[in-house]
C-alpha cells in the first residue's frame, strides 16, 4: 500500500505539509484529505497522478488526516487551502462560532459507506444489543462517522460509548486487541477481512432514517484562500469533477487505486457497486440541506438553526460548466 504522510494528532499547524508531487505546474493548492486511500476521497491523488489537475493549470500539495477534525483545523489555520472530506454538520459548527470557512462543494451523499463492525466472535449481534459499557468508534470530533455514531444514539437508541479511534487501520487495531468493541471503516478498507470471516458487519450508516439522502461530507475552503486565490480554486473544483466522472469510466482509474491499495480489481469493483457509486460522489447540489441543519441542531452541533442568508454565506460552490 503507497504510504502518505499523516498530519500529527497535536497538528500544531505550523508545519509544511507533505508534498506528493513537485510544484511543476504555475498555480499550487495545499489539500488536507480526511481517510486519504479512501475510494470517495481519490480525486485530488488520483485526479493528480492521472494530469488532470495539471492540464487545469495546477499542483496539489495533497496530505493525510486521522479524520475531519483535523482536517478542518488544517483549513481554519491556512495550512490547507482546501479540505476534503469534512463532515457538513462539522462544518456548520465551525462556521456559526466564527471560523474563516466555507463549503466548496459536496463531496459524498449518503451515509452508505461507512460501516461499524466487531470480531466475529463478539457476543453483539446487532446494535442494540450494546450496552453503556460497550464502547463505538468514531474517526474525530466533527467527522461524518462521528454524526452518524451520535445519530445510532439519537434515532436507533444505541447505548454503546462512543470514542474517537482515527482511521479505519488504527481501529481495526484497537477492535481486534478488545481496546473497542465496536469499530467503523470504510470501503474497501476491512472488506478482505469480513470475507475472511474475522469481522463481521454490525451496522451501516444508511440505517440512520434521517442521514440516508443528505450530503454528509463537504469540500471546505479557507476564507481567505477562496478570497485570494478564486481563480485557482474554481479550476481546481473543475479538475475535481473531471477527476470524478474519469474514476467512474476509465478502467485505468480503478487498476492504478488497486496497485496503490495492493488490492484486486474485484474487490475494489465490488466496494463501488455496493458502497460508492457514482452519484454519491455529486458535487453540485448539498442534498437535503434543510434536513442537515435540522439534524445539526437535534445532534447538538448547532445551537440553533443556520439562516438562509447564514446558508448562502457559507455555501459557495460553483455551477457546473457546461
């Protein structure tokens, strides 16, 4: 597996981020990418390795996060222009206490790709059978996983504890040492592992009624990278969504993630057919965003309710060309 550079979990946020390529081209864009060997999060790696980023005038600076939380902390201090990935209630919190952000574009609908799992011989056979001394994991405070781990809570009446892990490998780990009992990922990452029978899936974020149609993880912008370097950002959201619409019909797209991944072509067919297909990488419409502030609020991530002129604020993203 290609191996990124992760920012620290202290992220003093002084520190250069990791180039992934050299700056060749004439406009560079720092990246922060939440769970950065993720299928739904290959647009800025992939996009750049295959030159189309580059045939839009730009280079990536792209880095790894543990999670939203500090993705979003990348963005807030300008050490990132652009964050991949964060979670939209995560984000809304930032933004009504006053953070320099805003919502570039959607980045993944749905709540089908995130999955919680225990070891195959856990004595818990579905979710409710958790009790308070049972412990969930979320990535970090403000993700999508986090939303939905406190939404079990809210709409399915999970009594498990939830705890933040990081990344899908860090809490497979900590599953599988008895650390937690109940662990989250995302495809393709454990699915190897369900074949092989030594986990076994608990719970899918689609069972939560309320998150199944909303844009649960966003592109975020730095407010003053948005202010300064518009022209670069409105092409660096074209090449994003060039990169979306090549992962999805060149074969190559799918063969060049599993050599990086060191999985089979197969498997990593059958995780996009099942938990990423393409429409829930759009990128043109925040679906359900009524829904999303209400469910911020019921979440306790929002006091109270964004206004539309709060909302037209805070979304900024561009339309399509045509």
């Amino acid at each position: 597996m290609k191996a990124f550079k992760t920012l620290t979990a202290a992220l003093g946020l002084m520190m250069p981020l990791a180039l992934i390529h050299p700056a060749t081209a004439e406009d560079t864009l720092k990246v922060a990418i939440g769970q950065i060997n993720n299928w739904e999060n290959q647009q800025p790696t992939l996009g750049q390795d295959a030159g189309i980023f580059k045939k839009h005038g730009l280079v990536l600076e792209n880095v790894g996060t543990a999670g939203a939380g500090e993705t979003i902390q990348a963005v807030i201090s300008g050490s990132a222009d652009i964050g991949h990935g964060v979670g939209a209630a995560g984000v809304m919190r930032a933004f009504s206490k006053g953070a320099p952000v805003r919502i570039l574009a959607p980045a993944f609908t749905g709540t089908g790709d995130l999955y919680w799992y225990v070891k195959a011989d856990s004595p818990l056979k579905t979710l409710k059978d958790a009790t308070p001394s049972n412990t969930i994991a979320y990535s970090t405070n403000g993700s999508s996983s986090n939303n939905i781990v406190v939404a079990f809570g809210e709409e399915l009446g999970s009594k498990a504890k939830p705890v933040a892990t990081g990344g899908p490998p860090a809490t497979l780990t900590a599953v599988m040492s008895g650390q937690v009992d109940i662990g989250w990922a995302a495809p393709p990452f454990g699915l190897q592992e369900i074949k092989d029978g030594k986990i076994r899936i608990l719970v899918r974020g689609s069972e939560v009624p309320s998150l199944r149609g909303q844009t649960v993880r966003t592109l975020i912008v730095n407010l003053n990278a948005w202010n300064t370097k518009r022209d670069a950002i409105l092409r660096f959201v074209d090449a994003y969504r060039e990169s979306v619409d090549w992962m999805y019909s060149d074969p190559k797209a799918v063969e060049m993630y599993a050599k990086k991944m060191s999985r089979s072509v197969e498997l990593l067919k059958e995780s996009m057919a099942k938990f990423q297909p393409k429409e829930t990488l759009q990128t043109d419409t925040f679906a359900d965003l009524d829904g999303a502030v209400r469910d911020a609020v019921k979440l306790k991530f929002l006091d109270k309710p964004l206004t539309k002129e709060q909302l037209t604020e805070l979304i900024v993203t561009p339309p399509r060309k045509k």
